[in-house]
C-alpha cells in the first residue's frame, strides 16, 4: 500500500465511524499407534478467558465487540463469520473477517486466524466444539492483520500458508501493518501483541493444494484482487470457495481498492467467478455465504468507475473535480462509501488512469 494512503485511511475511517507447491502433508503428525497429535496440541493464548467488549462507533467494527459463529456447508466444512452478518450485510454495515476450517481424517486446516488473540481463540473453540484432531494448517488469504495476526498465536507445529508475496511482505513491513491496523480499529483492542510469524508453505502463482485425508483443499491465485498475494481457497469437492478480500461483501459493499489496480480486480473477480461451477458457494472476506451471482456487483461497479473515470480524465478533471463527478447513485448504500468510493477508489483510479 502507498505511503500515502497508509497515512491517510486511518483519519478517513474514523470519518466514516518453506514448502513446494503440491506438497503433501508432514508424516509427523500421526503416532506410531494411529492416533493423531490433538490430545497434545496446546493452544496456550487461549487459556486465559476474554469478555466480549461494547463497539466503539469511531471505527468501522471493534475486534472485541465481535461474536464469531461457524456454520457446517458440506461434512467438515465450516465458514467462521460475524454473528451479525445475516443482517448486516445485506444493510451494508462492515463486519469482521471470515474465515473457516475444513476437517480431513488427519487434521484440520484453518483458513484466516484474525486480527487479534481474542477473535483467534474464539476460532479455536469453534474448531474444538466439532473435532479434537489437530490443526495442521493455517491459510492467509493476504497480508492483512484482520486475516493474519492470529498467526502468532498458532503452535509451532502448525503449518502457515500464504503466498510468497504475502509473506515477504509481512516479513518488511509487520511493524508498519501492526500500527495501521491498530489505528484502523483501535490501540486497546490488543493488536500489537501480534508478533510476525514467517510462512512454512510459500505459495507461487501456480497454486497449492494438500489431501487432509479425504478431502482436498487448494489454494489458488488468480491475479491482483486487492493485494500482489491474494489467494483464494478452494475445496472442490464441497464447492465451497474463500475469496479474501477481493470480494469483501455482497452488495452494495464496494471493493477496497487500497492498492489501486481497478481493471485488474475486475479481471481477476471475473476468472474467479470463471473457474468454479455454478452451484458454488462464496465466502467473502467480510460476510455470509454468497452465491455466484454475488461477484456481478463488484464487478459491474470497478467497470462502471473505470468508465466513468476515464471519462473525466479525457476531460481534464483534477481529482477533486472526478470525485464529484463520478457520483455513481445505483452502487450506493455502503456505510463506507464516502470513505471507500470518494476517499480511496475514485482517486485511485484517477492515478492509474494518467489523472
């Protein structure tokens, strides 16, 4: 992310209130008699209890104030979203960072490990409340704290999986991201306790995938979706599919184009949609289980706003003069929007279209 946006999101917001590709898995996981490893794994950030705070309105969701809940979408696959995604969403108000577990015969992967102790244990319970098998891999779909600084939380014998630009990313600039996070949602939220966690499985653009035991979980990469290291994961036999934050939610939530690029997330959002079969089910980076159809607004609105911008571009319009122009009524209805749209998509694209 620029300098420049990194300083001025967190004022904007407060406005708006090393393993190949392919490998398999590590044969040390099972004892000599057959039984897993669960009875001794020990997720000890967790041993302390922790209190589910009031949201503080200053930031657009408070990682303390956020209840998780897991819902089974096919035998041992499980989605982790906000407990008030099913009327959020739709009303476009943000929520907290999906993510899920998928449960094969040897172990259990976990996609995203949130921002903070708290919400990673909250995962961990939910895992324990369906299996007593050990967890054997942790999935980041980038290198945003909401979806990685549960790392530092993991046990040592769990595998990170993120794509090697994701992790050497977090490995130049954690300290950056711990502090942009914090004043995305606040210094007591418990943030900076995170510590940098490199990655055991550096995923390239051909992708990954592992066999559980019985179940087979790739992570794939499709192009630029909102970082240089977003991947998506896939479980084909369950047609379920986690996006990250390339779709951050169901309309009218808008893409945060936070690194610009807004013809290349639309391409990427549109080979997503492409390589899956129509009955899949989406989990998106901040919300409830979607279907297909759900990727035509994102996709319809970055399309819409390169048309638009470009327009005013050709026209000569300074920045200030295309954020007023580029009003674009029918995708409005995002809480975020004066801060996502005319804050940071807008004046993007402007740049990346020679503004």
């Amino acid at each position: 992310m620029n300098t420049q946006l990194r300083t001025i999101l967190p004022s904007l917001l407060l406005l708006a209130a090393c393993t190949e590709p392919g490998s398999g898995l590590d044969s040390d996981t099972t004892s000599e008699s057959g039984d897993t490893a669960a009875e001794t794994q020990e997720f000890t950030a967790c041993d302390d209890e922790f209190t589910i705070t009031d949201a503080n309105p200053m930031y657009a969701w408070t990682p303390n104030a956020i209840t998780l809940e897991s819902h089974e979408l096919s035998p041992g696959v499980f989605v982790i979203h906000d407990a008030n995604a099913n009327t959020y969403a739709p009303a476009g108000i943000p929520l907290a960072t999906s993510g899920g577990f998928v449960i094969g015969d040897d172990g259990v992967l976990l996609v995203e490990t949130m921002v903070n102790r708290q919400l990673f244990c909250q995962v961990i319970d939910l895992v324990r409340e369906q299996t007593d098998k050990p967890v054997l891999y942790a999935i980041n779909t980038s290198f945003h704290g909401d979806h990685s600084f549960g790392n530092a939380y993991l046990p040592d014998e769990v595998q990170v999986v993120q794509h090697e630009r994701t992790a050497d990313h977090i490995a130049a600039h954690f300290d950056e991201d711990i502090a942009f996070m914090e004043n995305g949602f606040g210094a007591d939220q418990g943030i900076a306790e995170a510590t940098p966690v490199a990655a055991d499985v550096r995923v390239t653009d051909d992708g990954w995938s592992v066999d559980l035991g019985g179940v087979v979980v790739e992570a794939q990469y499709h192009g630029f979706g909102q970082t240089h290291g977003d991947l998506f994961v896939h479980v084909p036999s369950a047609k379920v599919l986690w996006t990250g934050n390339p779709l951050i939610a169901e309309a009218p939530a808008l893409p945060w184009l936070l690194e610009g690029q807004a013809q290349a997330v639309s391409a990427t959002l549109a080979a997503v949609k492409a390589s899956v079969p129509a009955d899949t089910t989406i989990i998106p980076g901040h919300s409830h289980p979607l279907g297909l159809a759900d990727f035509d607004f994102s996709i319809d609105y970055l399309d819409t706003l390169v048309d638009e911008v470009q327009t005013a571009v050709d026209a000569g319009l300074t920045v200030e003069e295309t954020v007023a122009a580029v009003s674009m009524e029918p995708f409005q209805g995002y809480a975020l929007w004066d801060w996502i749209h005319s804050g940071v998509n807008v004046p993007t694209t402007h740049a990346e279209l020679g503004g």
